[in-house]
C-alpha cells in the first residue's frame, strides 16, 4: 500500500501529514474522461464556426473564431474565410471520429475480456447476459410476429422469374464432368463420436440436456442419426442433372 503525503497549511505553518491513498478509481479511465472532453469541446466549437458561417456575427461568436485560428494567418476579414472555415470544420470532424473510434476499440476489448473472463468462470451467466434483450433507446416499437412473418414472406415467398445470363452456361458445361459425391449416411456411431468430444456440462440447448445424459444415453443415439439424416436430406444439394436443367433453361 502506497503512502501519500500532502503538506498543510495551519496557522501559516507547514504541517506535513501521511495519508493513505486507498480512494477507489473510477470505473471510466483517466484518459477516456479527457477525450470524451475534447469531443465535447470540439463539438461545441463545431456549432459556433458554423454559426459565424452562416452570418452570426456575435461578439462571444467571434472570439470563439479567433481563438480557434490563433497561431495562424488566417484573418476573419480575409476573402476565403467561408473555405478556411469549412475546412477547420472538416479537421474538427475528422479528430472526433478518431478520437471516438479509439474508445469504441476500448469499449470492444474491456468486452471481449470481461466475456472471456466470465466464460472461465460462470459460463451460465455469461450465455444469460449474452441472451438477455438488447434495451434499445430509439423509443421505436418492437414489431409484432404477424408483420414480421408477413414481411419475410413476401420477400421469399413470391415467385420471381429471372434472366440468366450466357456464364450459366459456360458454368453448366464445366460441371458436367464433376463425379456427383457419394450420399452421407449418419449412423448413430458417428453420434456417439459427436457427443463423446463434447463437454459435458456446457450450457445445453434449446432442448435443455446437458452433454452427460446423452452420452450415457445411448439408446437415443440411433434416433438422433435418423433426425440428422432427415434434416441432410432436406437441405442437401441438389444434384447436377438439377443445375444442368436449371442452366439450360
């Protein structure tokens, strides 16, 4: 523990006095606090040289303006003072978007690490933050499922006809002489496989079972194979007859 020493004055005398330094930082660093200061200054400076541009002619308006061109040749009375303006707008513009860009790489890393950190501790409580409802500040309404479902449909859901170019072909004539690959079959010893590389008590799914059960389970094996093999068939490739047809047409 550090010992501070700070020297008062009582009476017109100098008493020396140790303290403790044990004050609590703040959560936000030292240096955050002073670029969210410059930000708000530069903005604040923004606003009255686009005041003076567009005529305001304000004494504290013009002070603003000369203490920003101080230390240069710029005078206000000087005939490309609108683009000596825009420009040092422009500049002020383009120092917040960096200085802001530094914290939002801050805000991602103290993130990514405060995640990390909780996933080596509390994994439950890290996928519970993670699936946790964003509060959103727009004010705007959540859209009901109907509208939602009504939007999605009607933009996949319509049929649409298109006008395939001349590459369809070239594309077409170059697989033709692809060999189709075998079927994959999935049996329940490529799922006993899966599983037994799993940990066992990670946060579990939608169906809430931990990798434990189903691998001592092993009567369900079977079923899981036939469920995956019926899902591969459904969103399986269409073989090359299939897009030579599609090509062609």
């Amino acid at each position: 523990m550090t010992m501070k020493c700070r020297l008062l004055e009582s009476n017109g005398a100098k008493v020396s006095t140790a303290g403790c330094a044990t004050g609590h930082s703040s959560a936000i660093p030292a240096w955050r606090r002073r670029i969210e200061e410059r930000i708000a200054k530069a903005r604040a400076l923004i606003g009255r040289l686009i005041c003076f541009r567009s005529g305001n002619n304000r004494p504290i308006i013009v002070r603003t303006v000369r203490m920003a061109f101080a230390g240069t040749n710029v005078s206000l009375s000087q005939q490309d003072i609108t683009q000596k303006l825009t420009e040092r707008i422009d500049d002020l513009k383009q120092r917040i978007a960096a200085w802001g860009k530094r914290i939002r790489r801050y805000t991602e890393r103290s993130t990514q690490f405060n995640q990390n950190r909780l996933f080596q501790s509390d994994q439950k409580r890290l996928y519970e933050s993670l699936e946790r409802p964003m509060v959103s500040g727009t004010g705007q309404a959540t859209p009901n499922q109907a509208d939602t479902v009504a939007f999605w449909r009607g933009l996949w859901s319509e049929p649409v006809n298109h006008s395939e170019g001349p590459w369809t072909e070239v594309v077409a004539s170059q697989c033709a002489s692809i060999t189709p690959m075998d079927p994959v079959i999935i049996t329940p010893d490529d799922v006993a496989e899966a599983v037994r590389r799993a940990p066992n008590w990670k946060s579990p799914g939608l169906d809430g079972l931990h990798h434990y059960w189903l691998k001592g389970f092993t009567v369900c094996h079977s079923m899981l194979a036939r469920q995956f093999q019926e899902v591969f068939k459904k969103v399986a490739p269409k073989p090359l007859h299939y897009w030579d047809h599609s090509f062609g047409s």
